[in-house]
C-alpha cells in the first residue's frame, strides 16, 4: 500500500520556475486499492515484454531508469496536462520554491502540441523584462528543438547558475518570424503580494500564492489602511491578473480575510466520501470596505478560487476578462528515494457548488485592455479549455481564457482605471456596488 500526502496544489503547471506549488497538509494514507483484472495484469504483462525489447534489441543500450521514468510520465501526462512524474530533483525544487525563493527565468509554462507555452511572466523577473509575453511558444532553448522533450526536461534546460545566459525563440501569434529572446538567469525572489496607495484607494496585486501570501496581504491591508486613513479609505483593488495559482491553503486564507462566514470552496474526488469543505471564519481584514478584484485569462485555479469564493458571496466585485478555467486540484504523492507524482484528484468548487473546469471566472463587468499594434489579435489565452487533454467541463458549453495584456504604465491600464473610478464613485454599474440580487456568475 502506498503512503500518500495529501499535498495539494492548485497552480496553474510547472513551470521554468517551477512553481505548481503544494499545500502542507498532514499525511493520510490511500485506500486498498481494488482487485485488478485479468485484462490488466495481460496488460502489465505486455508492458514488461515490450521493456524488455527494448532493452535487449534497441540500437543502443538504453538506460534502464529512463526507461522506467519516461513510461511512468508518460502514462500520467496522458491522464491531463497537471498531472506527472516529479523525479528526486525536480521533486526538492518544488519542495523549496513554495517558499518563494528559487533560481530560473521567472515564467509559467505548459506544454502544448510538443512545444513550451508560456502562461504568463512572472512580474519583475528576468522573463517579465526580456519582454517574454503570455502565450509566447518556445521552439527552441539555445538553439536545441524543444519538440520531443517533456514539460520537466525543458524545464530542466531553462535553469542554470545565476548570471548565466540563454536564448529562448520564441512564435509568436501576428508574428511571422520566430524570435530569440537572450535571458540572464537570476535567483527569483518572489514577493508574492505588492501593494501601493492611489491616493484614497488601496492597491493590492498578488502575483501567486506561496507561503508568504497571507502574511503580505494582512500587512498590505494594515499600511494601506493606516497609510491613507479609515475615513479617506474608498476601498480596495486585489489585482489577480495573471496570477496562475499556488497554495490551496494560501488561496482559503486570502478569501477568508475578506469574509465572515460561509464556504470559500470545496474539493470533489472520485468518492463521495473524499469530498472537504473550507469554510471562512469570522473577521474580515478590510472591515468590510468596498472591494474589486481584477482577474483576466491569466488568472488561474487558486486565483480563480479567490475570485469565486468573493463573487458568489457577493462580498466583491470581479472586473475583467474571463479567467483560464482550471477547476482541477493536484496531490503530490512522495514515493520515497524515488521523488514523487503530482496527480489530479479532485475538483474543485466554488461556494454555489459550480465548477469553472474548462469554463473561468467569468466578471461581472467586462474590461478589455486597449492593446498596442503589435499586440491586436494575438493578445488571447485558450485557457484551460485549449489544453489537449484537459479534463472536460462537466456540464454546459467549454470556453475559458480571454485577452491577458496588462499594461506595465498604469495610466494606460484601462480596466485598474475602471476600478478606481466606480470606487471612487466617478463612473457607475449595475454590479458595482454587489448585491444579493447582483447577476450569478454566467461562467459557472
């Protein structure tokens, strides 16, 4: 019987930094796992004659442990994109990057159709200065094919030492040419939550949910408030654009300080009796002040918790575009020497029982960004719905992702601008203030 942690993830995928992140839970063990049949042991039978095969007769002697590690990946990426083999490295990397500090390039990726698709940069990264861009495909890592590697072998090749360079190219859609791309590799410093005044607003954008979350967001509201005083406060902007996920923990804890009671979210297996309930405990860090929470196609999974557990509580409103769609939670299982698998387990739900699997977080008013000419037309994310392999939608019509450009100058950031301005009372909607009779979420 296998021993199996119940370490949870909700990030988006593993990424050249390595950031699909677990939850610290205790250790629980797996169920006796049912009798198999006849088929399946003619099956593993099969699998052990070909192994051998190989072994014995390919072209040149194969090493027996990549052998073993490829089938097994193989056989879990073929399950969905989250799902995969961590061997003993990447499985302590993981484990020392949900503390926020790693070395690597500062993207999330995936992989689609053999190539590396990058979900988004990381703010303040080397990727996010180079000008890397969410759905940029890599082709090549210094001049090598990326075709015929896996997601964690390609990963493997963007980390390197500090101050060492490499040269991604990338294909761009609305670009003809493929780019190449000279990044420095640097020690990536996440600080997960960054947060400033405008003037009586309080701006809080959190990048990706780690360790440090919670921490950051309780000190951003406290010198926010302090900074520009209860009586000029207007209200709160959470800035969750392009954040693709994290710690289900740190994902609780964050809406939990917005909410007095009721469920954030629960988590679905195959079993009924697997199913958990997160429910919020009273106080709420703002007091109940105004709150607007920016997510677009960027915005994934924890993110897309986030947004849910406030839009269905009517406690903010959502303002953007439609958020990735990645409703699925991820178990790590630690297999002793031999690292880990990260496997799909569950879905998850936000608090009017609905699942945003393959569908996002759709606003309750939709913004688009004004996009720069050499980003018009190609500025989208497929989202989850657009990932070969992803679990379908369990009812209704798929369709996740949307426009994911932020704006680096904030004058030009049309939809933070729009936030001000309804908090500020300067502009009006129909769902800005939320109400109970507010339009349910058209997405879930």
């Amino acid at each position: 019987m296998i021993r199996k942690a119940s370490l949870l993830l909700v990030g988006v995928v593993m990424g050249a930094t390595a950031v699909v992140t677990y939850s610290q839970a205790p250790f629980r063990f797996a169920e006796p796992a049912s009798a198999a049949s006849p088929d399946t042991y003619y099956q593993l039978n099969l699998f052990g004659d070909v192994f051998e095969r190989v072994r014995s007769d390919y072209v040149e002697e194969p090493a027996d442990s990549k052998l073993i590690e490829t089938a097994i990946n193989g056989m879990l990426t073929s399950l969905d994109p989250h799902s995969s083999y961590l061997p003993p490295k990447s499985f302590r990397d993981m484990q020392v990057q949900t503390r926020g500090e790693f070395g690597g390039l500062g993207i999330e990726v995936t992989m689609e159709d053999g190539l590396v698709k990058v979900v988004a940069p990381i703010d303040d990264t080397p990727a996010y200065k180079a000008g890397v861009q969410a759905g940029d495909l890599i082709t090549h890592l210094d001049g090598e094919q990326v075709m015929g590697l896996t997601l964690n072998e390609a990963v493997e090749k963007m980390r390197g030492l500090v101050n060492t360079d490499i040269v991604i190219t990338v294909r761009r859609e609305g670009i003809n040419e493929p780019t190449d791309i000279t990044i420095t590799r640097d020690v990536i410093r996440i600080r997960s939550v960054r947060w400033n005044k405008e003037d009586d607003i309080g701006y809080i954008r959190i990048t990706q949910f780690n360790e440090q979350t919670f921490d950051g967001l309780e000190n951003a509201v406290d010198e926010l408030t302090a900074e520009i005083g209860e009586d000029n406060l207007k209200g709160f902007v959470l800035d969750l654009r392009n954040n693709p996920g994290g710690l289900l923990d740190q994902a609780i804890a964050v809406s939990d300080a917005f909410l007095n009671r009721g469920e954030i979210v629960s988590t679905r297996g195959r079993n009924a009796e697997e199913t958990q309930r997160y429910n919020a405990r009273n106080g709420d860090l703002t007091e109940g002040a105004p709150v607007i929470v920016l997510v677009n196609g960027g915005s994934a999974s924890a993110s897309e918790i986030v947004a849910g557990a406030l839009q269905d509580h009517r406690r903010a409103t959502i303002l953007g575009t439609r958020s990735f769609g990645k409703g699925s939670v991820q178990t790590i299982i630690p297999l002793g020497a031999n690292g880990a698998i990260r496997l799909t387990t569950a879905r998850y739900y936000t608090p009017s029982g609905n699942s945003i699997q393959a569908k996002g977080i759709r606003p309750d008013i939709i913004s688009l960004q004004e996009l720069p000419d050499e980003l018009k037309g190609r500025a989208e994310t497929k989202g989850e719905a657009g990932l070969r392999g992803h679990l379908q939608a369990e009812e209704g019509d798929e369709g996740s992702g949307s426009q994911a450009y932020v704006p680096q100058d904030k004058d030009k950031d049309v939809q933070l601008n729009l936030a001000k301005s309804l908090l500020r009372g300067e502009k009006t909607d129909a769902a800005f203030p939320p109400s109970a009779d507010s339009a349910a979420n058209e997405s879930k």
